[in-house]
C-alpha cells in the first residue's frame, strides 16, 4: 500500500519525474493512432507517418490493430516510466459512470498482459450493477474493519511523523469500505489453477508462480487506468470470503478469484508521486545481497 502524500527523490520516481494526475485528460486515448508497417528497404517508413482515425475504414483497421496489439500511445499519454512511477493506491472514487469505450481500453491492457504458455488463464468480471456492487461491499466492509483494526495497533508507539502517513492510509481504506458500492466497476479477476504450470507447487512453501499468469493482467489493467485518469487500487481482502464472492458472481467452483479492484474517476488529485525502495536497496549482483550499485 501506498503511503499517500509522502514525496521522494525524482530518481525513485523515475528520470522523467512525476506526471501529476490533474494533468491527464480521461479518455484521450480515445485519440490513439494507428501505426503503418515498417518499410526497411528505403529510407523512411510508412510507420513515420501516423494515420490518424478518421474515417469508417480507418476505424475497422485501428479496432483490428488495436486488440492485434499495435498502436501507438497518443502524445498526450503519460509514458510508461511516468505511469509506473504515478501509480498510487486510490480509494477515493466518483460514483461517475465510465465510458465503455474507456472500460473497453483498461480491459485490452489487460488482455495484452504475458501469461505462462500463453494460455490467458485468467478472466475478470467487470461488476457494475448496483445489487451485485452492494453485494461485494458487504463481503468488503467486516474485513476492512478487522484487518485495519490490528494494522493500526501494530502502529501503536510510533512517532507522530511516522504515525500520520499510515492514519492517512487507515483513514482513505475506511473511505473505501464505507463506499465500494459507488464505484462505478469493481474489476474482480479469477484463474483456473488447471490451465497454469505452477511449478513451485509441491516445494514446502507457499507457492507464488501462479501469481506470474494473473497480476501482470492486473498491472497492465492499473496501468491503463492510470493512461485513463481512472483511480484504482489493488485489493484482496474479498479472498477471506472467498466463497461467497463466488457465489454472487457466478464464478465456477473450479476458478479461484485473485484481485479485487475497484475503479473510478478519483475524488482529488488521485495518482501522484509515490513511496519506494529504489534499485540500491531492492537489486543484488550476481549474488543474493551483494550490492546493485
């Protein structure tokens, strides 16, 4: 979880800096251009010149190119490094509706995720209508309340300074439990187990190669969120009930859910700078804790 508000060095933020979310129109990728194929035997290529989308034709090709996978970022999208490094938890949501054209792109993302083999063993089911929201909110709030009941007791003893970020976390989780059900999707994703080599399987710890053919489908759906100036935030509380999560979403009994995240345009500000550990204290060369750098 992000602590909200607490700034860092550009470098951990990546080189390009922070893109600040104000400054990201939704829905501009609806301004996306689709680029030609490249022509090496001359000078230029036909991918130099981007076509934009404007005529019947034009559009049947860029829908084809578009879930094939190739098209190119409008000028007026944050770029990758500047969407990784603007990601932040945000759980306050407008209840506004979002355009299914936008919805349409965050699940494209998702789909162009990698997954082991290339099965796609994953699906989401995009929650819209306000009984089967309401319904995950119930399943939501009770362990919302237990889980930052004892966060905040291990919280207990710290500094003012240190205290306030995480109260500010606790305080924007509440907001969330209390109003899930207006968030116009909650994006719930589910694999089947049978359709992934989980190689770690029968090793005597907890297995997590599983996880490599699901979350990158959740990043990649975060990511275009962010593209979108759609907040986010990854959850799985819902797991602790899984069950019941199930069973208001018809989800088969032999499919396990893995992330529940709700979407919306945010209430403020919405992704900004963020909190990490940069390369120096996260990458080792060669060797397990020798020093990246």
């Amino acid at each position: 979880n992000n602590t909200d508000g607490v700034s860092q060095s550009c470098w951990a933020r990546g080189y390009n800096g922070a893109t600040a979310a104000d400054d990201i129109v939704p829905g501009a990728m609806a301004g996306s251009t689709v680029r030609g194929i490249h022509e090496p035997s001359s000078g230029t290529s036909r991918a130099s010149t981007v076509a934009p989308r404007t005529s019947s034709t034009t559009d049947d090709l860029a829908t084809a190119l578009w879930h094939a996978g190739r098209v190119s970022d409008a000028p007026a999208q944050p770029g990758l490094y500047d969407a990784m490094s603007t990601l932040r938890a945000v759980r306050k949501l407008r209840p506004d509706p979002i355009p299914d054209d936008v919805l349409e792109r965050v699940l494209q993302a998702a789909c162009w995720a990698p997954t082991g083999g290339n099965t796609q063993p994953w699906r989401v089911v995009v929650a819209t209508e306000p009984e089967t929201k309401q319904a995950l909110a119930d399943i939501y709030a009770p362990e919302w309340a237990k889980y930052v009941g004892g966060f905040m007791k291990m919280m207990e003893g710290l500094p003012p300074e240190q205290l306030a970020p995480w109260e500010r976390v606790a305080a924007a989780g509440d907001y969330l439990a209390d109003h899930l059900h207006e968030a116009p999707a909650i994006l719930v994703f589910c694999a089947n187990p049978k359709m992934m080599a989980i190689t770690d399987a029968k090793l005597d710890r907890v297995s997590v190669v599983g996880g490599g053919s699901i979350y990158p489908a959740v990043q990649n759906a975060m990511l275009a969120c962010v593209a979108e100036g759609l907040g986010c935030t990854l959850t799985t509380l819902h797991c602790l009930r899984e069950d019941e999560v199930k069973q208001v979403l018809g989800i088969p009994d032999d499919w396990a859910t893995a992330a529940l995240v709700p979407i919306g345009y945010p209430v403020g500000k919405g992704h900004g700078s963020i909190t990490r550990q940069p390369p120096a204290q996260l990458a080792y060369r060669d060797q397990f804790g020798t020093a990246w750098s």
